[in-house]
C-alpha cells in the first residue's frame, strides 16, 4: 500500500512540476542536471562489470528521457577503457520513484558510422553547423586542442630541430562535418629559444578517430 501510494505521488509531483507521461523527449540542459551525471556513471560502472574492466565516463554527449513509475534515461556516452582508448557507449537506465536503485536496462557499442550520424553530425546542426561547411568554435574546446598539439607533435617530427614545437595558443579554430571532423586552426607555436610562429594547420579525425595533418602553411614570422 506504501509503495503504491509512493508512486501515486511522485507522478503527481512530476505532473506537477510540467513534466508529462509520455515518449521520449531529448534533454537539451541535461549537463546542469546532477540526476543525469548519476544515471551516467551508474551505466558506465555497469557496464564495465559485465565486461570485467574498469571503464570511465568522459563525456555525457546527448540525454532523452522518459516519464514512467519513474524516469528512463537514454544516453549517449564517450567512455575511456582500460587500454585508454576512447569509445562510444549507448546505454538506457531506469531510475525507480521513491529512491530505488536505478537498473540498467541495455547497452551497446555503436558503429563508428551509427556514432558519427547519431552524435557528431546531429550535435553539428543543433549548434547552427552545416554539413560540409565550417564553423566557429571556441579555441579551448578539448578536441580543438587535442588536435592543435596533434599538430604541433607531427611538426616537430618534420623538423630537423632538436627541440620540439610546441603550443602556445590557439587563435581560431573552425570544425566541419565530413566522414568525421575536419579542424581549421590558426595556432602560435613556441620552439626551443627561437621567435614564435604561427601555423594555419588543418587537422581531420576520422570515424576511428584515427587524427592526420592534412596542411601547415606559415601564417606570419
């Protein structure tokens, strides 16, 4: 009778609060929602039992939820193995009214093609980004600068210097969608005691995430 009553109110509370009974509807402020974060790592903590190593969250990508006796949660996850290796992760959870322990419902691991339509390519048009085109994005987006030292790294190894390039800021940077990502930065780079120079370098990431130095032109001296 408690738990009946239990779940009695809390779909009052949630009918209260605006939220509806229903499919599922995509959370757009899913990265301020502590509840989110939990249904995150209890999926990632779940799953890495079941395959016997440890695994860690890195990045919650995209969340739809679900009002039932309880909310599901649908996630789309970037995850780092036991090796380091990244890797894509779709998992649903059930969080129970009344304080229960959430349930993992199912999970997979998407094709590197399913991954880059369902997140990539889906989170380029929600943000103003066209297809085949490129975009402003903030010099200090993690994967600008994973890809500027990228650059910086396939540089000095090009170089007869004994001292190796290295990144001093990243002045712009432009993303485009196209069998992956293609990066446009303009980046100053330190080397050793000599003047500072600054590169135009494109960079593209494949579906395996598997990164090449396609340009490197001398901007200034």
């Amino acid at each position: 009778m408690k738990l009946v009553l239990g779940l009695v109110l809390g779909l009052l509370a949630q009918a209260a609060s605006g939220t509806m009974l229903g499919g599922f509807k995509k959370h757009e402020d899913h990265k301020n929602d502590a509840n989110v974060e939990k249904a995150a790592k209890f999926a990632v903590q779940k799953v890495g039992e079941e395959r016997k190593e440890k695994l860690d969250l890195m990045k919650v990508i995209s969340v739809h939820t679900q009002v039932v006796a309880g909310t599901n949660y649908k996630l789309l996850l970037d995850i780092a193995n036991s090796q380091n290796k990244m890797e894509r992760l779709e998992a649903d959870v059930y969080e129970p009214l009344g304080g229960q322990e959430m349930k993992l419902t199912s999970s997979r691991t998407p094709s590197p093609d399913e991954a880059a339509q369902s997140a990539e390519q889906h989170s380029e048009r929600m943000s103003g980004g066209l297809l085949g085109g490129y975009k402003e994005v903030s010099t200090s987006d993690q994967e600008v600068t994973e890809a500027a030292n990228f650059a910086a790294e396939q540089l000095s190894q090009r170089s007869n210097s004994l001292y190796p390039f290295k990144v001093k800021e990243v002045l712009q940077a432009k993303t485009k969608v196209a069998n992956g990502k293609v990066f446009d930065l303009a980046v100053k780079l330190s080397q050793g005691d000599m003047q500072d120079q600054i590169m135009q370098v494109e960079v593209s990431r494949d579906l395996k995430n598997t990164m090449l130095l396609q340009k490197s032109t001398p901007a200034s001296s």
